[in-house]
C-alpha cells in the first residue's frame, strides 16, 4: 500500500472514532453549531386513593314481567348489602337492565328446531370510592349474597389516583432537572460550556404496578389492577454547547 493510501486509510479511522464519540455523548453538529441531546428520567412510588368495583347478577323467567320482579329483589337486597357494609348511595350505581331471550338448539329430523327458554336480565352494579380497604373487602365476602338467593359475579377492583395531574407536574421537573446535569456534565467532559436550551419534548408517561414486570408501551401503560403503583415519565432536551 503506498503512502497516500496509508494516509487516507488513517484519516477515516480517526474520524470514524470521533464520529462514534460524539454519538455516545450526546453531542450532535447543527450546522455549524454543536449541541447535546440528553434525556431526563423521574420515577415515583405511589398508592391509589381511588377503588372502583363491578359486579352483576341476572335472573331468568319465562315470564319478562315476573323476570324483571325477581331482578328488581335481587337489587334491592345488593344494596341493602352494600349500603350494611358502610358503602353511602352516592357511590352506588345500578345500570340499566339488559333482556335477552335465550333458547335450546336442537336437530333432528333432519331440521334445526329452537324452543324458547326464557328471558334472562341482567344488571350491573358498580361502586366508586376513596375507602380503598372497605371496598377491597366487600369485592372479597360479597358472595356471601348467595345466602341471599343473589348470584352476584363479582370483579376485580380497579384502582386509580385522584392527584395524578399533580403527580405528571411534579415527574416532569424532576425528569428536567436530571436531563440538564446529564448534559452539563457532557458539556464539562467535552470542555464545552452549555448554552441556550433549544428544544424540549416530554417522552412517555407510564404508569405500572409497583415492583411488576409490565412491559412500557409506546403509547404509556396505565395500570389499573394493582394497588401501588409506579409513575415513570422522560424529558428529551436538546442545548447549544458554547
């Protein structure tokens, strides 16, 4: 290899490794102003302070009339048992009744024959409260309705937390501050000062359940089935190196 080749081979692995160190830095050419490009994490533990329960029940009648009666019973003893457990109205909520009318398929004689079965209703109740404990207990013993005659098919909480724009507030200063000494501490390991800031955007905001393994989501998870709870948010900021 002659000594030009020799020259030119050399010349591209330098700028090969300078390039790779700018990369891994952060630090970008704008023309012909540099910047650095840092991303900011906050992250913070929290417990809900809001439950919300489902259940439903049905009957089923040949008659709708004598259907619905049983039904309106069954409501009436769901909350007679939720309002002895210290649940207040206000936080109870009856839906309106679904009818469907069900019928046995059978075939013979070379035919498909139906025969009416009867009309099965269906209600759901749902209860929204800041008693997080009294409401988890009562998703818990509210079987104990079938001693009552009610087949209540209850579900699992779903919990909330009624600060939350003051919660993202608070993770997106702190995700701000931790991105700008990311890039000042870039900024003093490449002998730069750090100027004006040039562009800020908010990443993902995620909120998963404390000490799970949820994967993020590109469009932010938002947990709903666990109690405690962890908010993540990333803060990308972009700044003139001087």
């Amino acid at each position: 290899m002659n000594r030009n080749a020799i020259l030119a081979v050399s010349i591209a692995a330098a700028s090969l490794s300078l390039s790779a160190w700018l990369l891994s830095s952060g630090i970008r050419n704008k023309g012909l102003r540099e910047t650095v490009e840092v991303t900011g994490l906050a992250e913070k533990n929290f417990s809900s302070d809001l439950v919300v329960w489902r259940g439903s029940f049905n009957k089923m009648n040949m008659s709708l009339k004598d259907a619905y009666q049983m039904l309106k019973e069954d409501e009436a003893k769901v909350k007679a048992y939720l309002k002895g457990k210290g649940v207040h109205d206000s936080a109870i909520v009856f839906s309106a009744v679904d009818i469907n009318q069900e019928y046995d398929y059978q075939y013979y004689n070379g035919e498909n024959h139906r025969t009416f079965q009867g009309y099965r209703l269906t209600q759901s109740v749902k209860v929204e409260s800041k008693d997080v404990n009294g409401i988890e207990r009562i998703s818990r013993e509210v079987t104990e309705l079938i001693d009552q005659g009610v087949e209540l098919n209850s579900q699992a909480p779903e919990y909330y937390y009624t600060r939350l724009a003051e919660l993202k507030l608070d993770l997106i200063k702190r995700a701000t501050e931790d991105a700008k000494n990311r890039a000042q501490k870039i900024s003093d390991a490449a002998g730069s000062a750090l100027g004006k800031l040039r562009q800020a955007d908010m990443g993902i905001f995620q909120i998963t359940g404390l000490h799970s393994s949820e994967e993020f989501s590109w469009g932010g998870a938002f947990n709903t089935d666990s109690r405690e709870k962890t908010a993540r948010i990333t803060v990308n900021l972009s700044y003139n190196l001087r």
